[in-house]
C-alpha cells in the first residue's frame, strides 16, 4: 500500500488533471440537492456533503438506461446495441458505505453463471476515490451491517483528511497510477497518527453495532408476524427507500418505438409499488403494503444474506433521511432484534 501526503490547496490542481484524462462523477448540486453527476471543473464539487440525495450506483447502474435500438427497412431488422463503454471513469468522494454498495451489486450482477455486460463493461471501467467520514451522521449506521467510516474495500484510492492536508492511500495498481504529479509528498508519522486519530474519533460517533446474525434468525420464525402490520399502517408504499438505496438493484424492461424503429430501456424499479409483482393474469403474491415491507426486510436481511453470504443494507442512512412518513430502518431492526 503506497501512501502519500497532499495538501488541500493542491488537490483542485489533482482533480484537474484527472479531468483531462477521464470523465469525472462527483458529489455536485443539481436542482436544490447534491447528487454523483458529470463534472468539468474541481469548483463544482460539493465537499461537505456526506450522504448525497443519489447513490453513485447510477454511474455504473443508470436510472434509466438505454439497451438496444432497432431499425426496421423493408424485412432487414438491424439492433444496436448500447453496452460498449469507451472511456474510462474516475467517481470522486465516494465514502466507504456506497463503495460498500457497489460490492453488493457485483455479487448481482457480475457473477460466474450471469454477467450483465450494461453493468460491467462500466464497472471495469469505473475507478474509485474514496474519501473516509470524518463526522458520520446521526443517521449513519455503516458498523452494523460490516461497513466503517474509513472501510476501504472497493477503492482504488483512499483520502482521509487530516486537517491541513489529506492522506492519500493507493489501494490498487490503479490507485498507485495516480499518486504522481504536483502537490504528494511522502507521508510522515504525523500523518499517519492524524489518520488513525480520525478513524477513532469517527466510530466514537457511531452507535453500537447491531448483531444482523440475531436478526436474520428471528426473521425466519416471522413470516405470519403482526410486526409487518404495524408498519404498513404508517408505510405510503412511495418507494424512496428503495429508489434511493445504493444497494437496490431491482429493474423493469420496456420497449419504446414503432413498428420501423425503437429502443429498449431498463428504468430502476422498486418491490414497494403494487405493480411490481403483478402477473399477467391479474394475480398479485403481494397485493398488499404488509407483504411488500415484509418483502424489503426480508430481502435485505435474511434472502440476501442466504443468497449471497452479504446482508443487503450498508448503513448509509439514507432511507431514515427520507422517508415522508419517518420510518426509521434502524428502529424497526432493533424491535426484530429484540423480538422473541
């Protein structure tokens, strides 16, 4: 691991030349929030903002995503599709949790039997400069579910403020490629000390870890429980959790065009909407808000850990944030934690 040290008046010159190389995603304020978009200058970059409105998923995982288009001339059909990625990307800021995420979603979409190609050739593609939290939220609880304030797994490059400067850690062959140019000095045991003080400082403001072990086995006996109902009492069933989640990846599939031309688009879905699972036939196996809660706990804390050895939740917080009606995920997994 190579690490180096840069000094904050410095690091606008290092996000500028990385803007002549590749396309750079960072926190940036769109509309009245701040979420991960396309940037063409370091002053555009919103550096206080911990958790932004929208996961950098959409970087590597869009919104709304073209697949394919069609012609059609005379009785020749030609497709074209969408999936080659030509330039590489560099995501700026990204904290521990999202990068956390983006883990979660290579164990969907980029495994030995199935490998969505949309998804990976922008993942393989896609560098990571991480930065660690300094000052977790109130919200924030990355501990319980594995994660940490300055956990570096899935970075390629890591910074850590300490105060005047920042730590920069190479994580990767990648991340090594970039602590070259003006401004990185070697990192002293100052430095180091100032890092590790800061890492220890950020848990003391997290809350104590919750066991998900104990949560997923009391969830197994609670399938007829009351509990589900008492929260789609509250539940407006809008879906922002789920939409806004870094680690939700469920989609819809819809043909757009006419009989001579068209495209294919894959838009995020969520499991809270009543159509979601609706069949053909009319039959819903989740025609109401108790079954489609009970589906997103379940799902995150007992199918995914089952399916994929990994609990489907990083701790970002962002569903307590928003949620219209103050559900707080944190409460509810508590209350299944303690259940008998």
């Amino acid at each position: 691991m190579t690490k180096k040290r840069i000094a904050k008046e410095h690091i606008n010159a290092f996000l500028a030349r990385l803007l002549e190389d590749y396309i750079v995603y960072a926190p940036a304020e769109e509309a009245n929030y701040v979420t991960f978009r396309q940037i063409t200058a370091p002053e555009e970059v919103v550096w206080d903002c911990l958790v932004t409105r929208k996961p950098p998923k959409d970087v590597v995982f869009p919104q709304t995503e073209t697949l394919f288009t069609y012609t059609k001339d005379a009785d020749v059909l030609r497709l074209q599709s969408m999936e080659a990625v030509e330039k590489e990307r560099i995501l700026w800021g990204v904290r521990p949790c999202d990068a956390q995420a983006m883990l979660i979603q290579d164990a969907v979409f980029d495994t030995p039997e199935d490998r969505d190609v949309y998804y990976t050739n922008k993942r393989e593609k896609t560098w990571l400069i991480g930065i660690g939290c300094n000052q977790p939220l109130s919200t924030c609880f990355c501990t319980s579910v594995g994660g940490g304030p300055f956990k570096k797994d899935g970075m390629d490059l890591f910074l850590t403020d300490i105060g005047e400067a920042y730590l920069a850690e190479a994580l990767t062959a990648k991340g090594k490629r970039l602590l070259h140019g003006r401004g990185f000095r070697r990192a002293t045991k100052a430095d180091l000390k100032a890092s590790d003080a800061a890492e220890q400082t950020a848990l003391q403001r997290l809350p104590a870890p919750m066991s998900m072990d104990i949560i997923k086995q009391h969830l197994d006996g609670m399938m007829d429980s009351p509990f589900w109902d008492e929260i789609q009492a509250t539940c407006l069933g809008c879906g922002i959790c789920t939409l806004l989640c870094p680690v939700c990846y469920c989609f819809d599939i819809v043909d757009e065009g006419t009989t001579t031309c068209g495209q294919r688009v894959r838009n995020w879905d969520t499991c809270q909407y009543s159509i979601y699972t609706l069949e053909a036939s009319g039959h819903n196996p989740r025609p109401g808000g108790r079954q489609r809660v009970r589906q997103r706990l379940m799902h995150k804390f007992n199918y995914h850990l089952v399916n994929q050895n990994l609990v489907g939740c990083v701790g970002c917080g962002r569903c307590v944030q928003l949620c219209p009606v103050n559900i707080d995920l944190r409460q509810l997994l508590a209350e299944i934690g303690a259940a008998e």
